[in-house]
C-alpha cells in the first residue's frame, strides 16, 4: 500500500514524527510530497521513503500568493494538496492510495484492512455536510478529478462532503462509529470492518486540539460539529494501540487524528 503525505507552501515538523510511526509498517511504501526547499528537512530518511518535489508535479502554484493570510494560508492549501494528489497520481499511475494528513497517526497495518469497495474514494464523513479527510483511500486519480469539480468553496472538509453527496457512485464512508449506535453514514459499512476510523474528534478527546486554537489543556474537548459525542464512550491503549470501549465491547481504532500535534507522545 502506498500511503501519501504533503507538505507544501509550509513544512510542518510534525510530519517527521508521522514519518518515524510509517516506517514501523516495512512493507509500506510511503511518499512524501514537498517543496524542494524542504528537501534537507528529510535528508535523514532519503533512503527510506520517497520524496517527490511538487515543482516537478504543476509549475504554476505560486505558495507566495498562497501563503498569506492565515496561518500562512492553511485553507488554501488543504485544497490545494488535492489537486497535487491528482497530478502525482496522473503522472506516475498511481493507483489504490491512501492519504493521511500529516497529524494522523496509523495503529493498523492498512495492508491488512479489506477496503470494501476499491472502485470508490473512502472517506471519513463525521456530520451530514461534512469530511474531515484525515484518511482516505483513493483507488485511481480518474475518480478523485471528478470529486475536485466540486471543490467550490475554500474549506476542503465541505468540499469533500460537498463530493460524498453528490457523488453516491465514486465516493463511499469508512466508519467512525460501531453500528448498534447510530443508523446512518457514520456506521454505515462498519460490519464489513469491525473496525473503526477517526475522522478527527476521538483524537480531539483523548489529546485535546491545536494549542493555535485553544490554549490550555484541551484533554476531552468534544467537538462540536461531529454528530458522535465521544465523551460517552471509554478509551484505552492496548500494547499502544488505541480502543473504543462501550458496555464492556472493545472496537480497535484504525487510526487517531492527533489534532493536539504531539504526535511523540503515541509514538
């Protein structure tokens, strides 16, 4: 499986520590997506991973226009990454991916999870209107040019949400939520699973969220537009993988979308 990563416009270190996690998984194949700039960032893991400059991908983004504003212009470029996916896959036929973002730790070898249907984009839907695209399986770049058209407004989460309801043929749910709780697309898929996937509020409850948004100890944050409340679940690591505990059932978690970004702290 071949899992991608993007940096581009700024360098977030915290990718390094997501990195460090991958290269656990030795069968991966792993990607990294980055200016050159950024290049001596990754010196360390040149041999290790592969490193694909975006400048040699599409000349024509200019990341001094698309780095303003704020935080260096983080919407614009969650965006924009997904156009770069699209030309990365093009151009070296790509096919059957998974993407992360670069706070999302992995505690499951993904080789091992029979992804239900590998002829749509999988996604982690968490409100009607909503993706938070932490993780997502993209089967071929044909299908996600088709999700891009309707990337219309500057927030890739509604976009994506914009794509999942519009596009019942090509875009599908990973579940983030076991199926006797909820009888919609949050379950929806999870007996093919048993499994499920953080879109990002578990990771917000068990570690709290961006110190840029709140400061403070942020442990059991519940968000507020994910329309599971988790704090009425328990959590638990076992031999350091996380686990959804609920009326003595134990649901592995795939992954944690570590919006604190202390990521070491799961290593």
């Amino acid at each position: 499986m071949e899992i991608i990563l993007v940096t581009v416009g700024n360098f977030q270190d915290y990718i390094l520590d997501n990195i460090e996690n991958l290269l656990q998984y030795k069968n991966y194949n792993i990607t990294i997506i980055i200016d050159k700039k950024f290049n001596s960032k990754l010196v360390n893991y040149k041999d290790k991973i592969n490193i694909v400059f975006v400048e040699t991908l599409n000349s024509n983004y200019d990341f001094n226009k698309d780095t303003k504003g704020f935080r260096k212009g983080f919407w614009k470029l969650t965006n924009i990454r997904f156009n770069i996916i699209y030309n990365y896959m093009k151009l070296y036929n790509s096919t059957n991916i998974i993407h992360i973002e670069n706070d999302v730790l992995l505690f499951k070898n993904v080789d091992t999870i029979p992804f239900h249907d590998k002829n749509k984009i999988l996604l982690t839907m968490d409100s009607y209107d909503r993706c938070i695209p932490g993780i997502l399986f993209i089967p071929n770049h044909e299908l996600l040019h088709r999700c891009l058209m309707y990337f219309t407004k500057n927030n890739d989460m509604y976009n994506w949400g914009n794509a999942y309801n519009n596009l019942p043929d090509i875009v599908d749910c990973l579940p983030i939520c076991f199926s006797d709780q909820y009888d919609n697309f949050v379950t929806k898929n999870f007996d093919k699973y048993n499994l499920i996937f953080d879109a990002a509020a578990i990771g917000q409850y068990i570690d709290g969220v961006d110190p840029r948004n709140i400061t403070g100890n942020t442990r059991g944050f519940i968000n507020e537009t994910c329309i599971i409340k988790y704090n009425k679940y328990k959590f638990k690591f076992i031999n350091k993988k996380p686990w959804l505990v609920y009326n003595n059932k134990q649901f592995e978690i795939v992954n944690l979308h570590i919006h604190s970004k202390n990521l070491k702290k799961f290593l």
